[in-house]
C-alpha cells in the first residue's frame, strides 16, 4: 500500500495518492486549487496512472484543482451531489473565506459520479467505502480503506480538531451526529488522515480531542 501526500493550495489542504503498489493505477483524494502539476510530479516519481479523483465536500480548498485534473488526465470524479450547491459557486466561498477572489480557476467538473453513504467503491485495486459524515457540508465524505485500517476523514475530523460549522451550510449538531455514529465506532488502531494537518489515529482522538470528549 502506498499513501502518499501533498500539501497544497494557499489553505495548506491535503491531497492523497493512494494504490496498491508503484507502478501501477492510484486514486486522488481531493484536488486543491493548481494541484495538476504537483500531483502530475509526485505520480511520475512511482510510476502511477490516475484512474479516479474522490472529493471529500465541495469546498473550494478541496475541489478547486478538479476541472483542470480532470480535462488534463481524464480520471473519473466522484462527489456527493448534496455538495453541488457549494461545487457550483466557489467564488461565494472565497469571499467568505478570503474576503476576495484570487486570480485562478476554481470551477468543479463538468461531471462527475455521486458519491452515496455506504457504497464500495472498487478503484485502483483498492477497495475504498464511502461513509457520508454531513456536518462541515451536508455532502461531506470520508473514504475508509477497511482492510488497511486506513480513513480519510476530510474536513470532518481533524488532529486534535474538527472542521469548522460556521460556513454556509454548516451544522455543528449535524456533525456531531455524523462523529457519534460514523467514527467513533472504529477501532482505535485506525489511522485518520485529514484534510489538514498531521495524520492521527481513532484512539488518540477518542483520547484527547476535546470536542469528542463526552460524545
Ligand atoms: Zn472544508
Ligand atoms: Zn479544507
């Protein structure tokens, strides 16, 4: 198993490479703003081919980069349509998040593939299920790799955080609704690799992330 990650974008978001093995086809998870060349660098460098790009939620830091990943190598997007009102208007969400619109191009995908709570998606050789966490956005997902151990947690979960509810279509109880019965019932060896920040694990969070404690 191969995990590789980038940090990009003026928010510091993460994006993952994810595939069985060097050599061979990998999925993307989430593509920030002008990531097409630094992705395209770091698949040269293992010799992958991408075959499907997974949004986690239709913030622009996390979907910006997709039309252009897209058109540029062909991969299958997939995104859960209950993020399309956000997908559709990202330079609403650079001026709440940045009070302005910087110079790029942040349109979403002509098209993509709907993501929907409990599916399996079979990508890459890799088996990644699908578990809707509304809350940041009400289309929010994670990607678990349940074999491996391995869960993608977006904006939901974060390292000794959690993703922020005061944007528009935010909902604090929502998510932790969503915290309650979609992660807390892993098991704590699981690792969590966020949207932001260092990765973690279940049971370091369950431990000590103060807005878990008394869920
Ligand atoms: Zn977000
Ligand atoms: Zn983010």
């Amino acid at each position: 198993m191969l995990i590789l990650q980038l940090e990009l974008w003026l928010v510091a978001t993460n994006t993952y490479v994810v595939a069985p093995e060097a050599g061979g086809p990998a999925v993307i998870i989430d593509a920030p703003p002008e990531c097409f060349e630094p992705l395209t660098d770091l698949l040269a460098t293992h010799d992958l081919t991408p075959t499907a790009l997974l949004v986690t939620h239709g913030h622009v830091d996390h979907l910006g980069g997709a039309a252009d990943l897209v058109a540029r190598t062909g991969v299958a997007a997939y995104l859960h349509p209950e993020d399309d009102f956000l997908a559709r208007r990202p330079e609403d969400q650079l001026r709440v998040l940045m009070g302005t619109v910087p110079p790029g191009d942040y349109r979403p995908p002509e098209t993509y593939r709907e993501l929907s709570d409990g599916q399996v998606l079979d990508l890459a050789g890799l088996r990644l299920g699908v578990v809707a966490t509304p809350g940041h956005t009400p289309g929010h997902c994670c990607f678990y790799l349940a074999e491996e151990g391995v869960f993608f947690s977006g904006d939901h979960l974060l390292a000794g955080s959690i993703g922020r509810t005061d944007l528009p279509g935010a909902d604090q109880q929502t998510l932790m609704t969503s915290m309650r019965d979609k992660i807390l019932p892993l098991d704590d060896g699981v690792t969590v690799m966020p949207g932001h920040g260092p990765s973690t694990t279940v049971g370091r969070e369950r431990r000590s992330n103060p807005f878990l404690i008394g869920l």
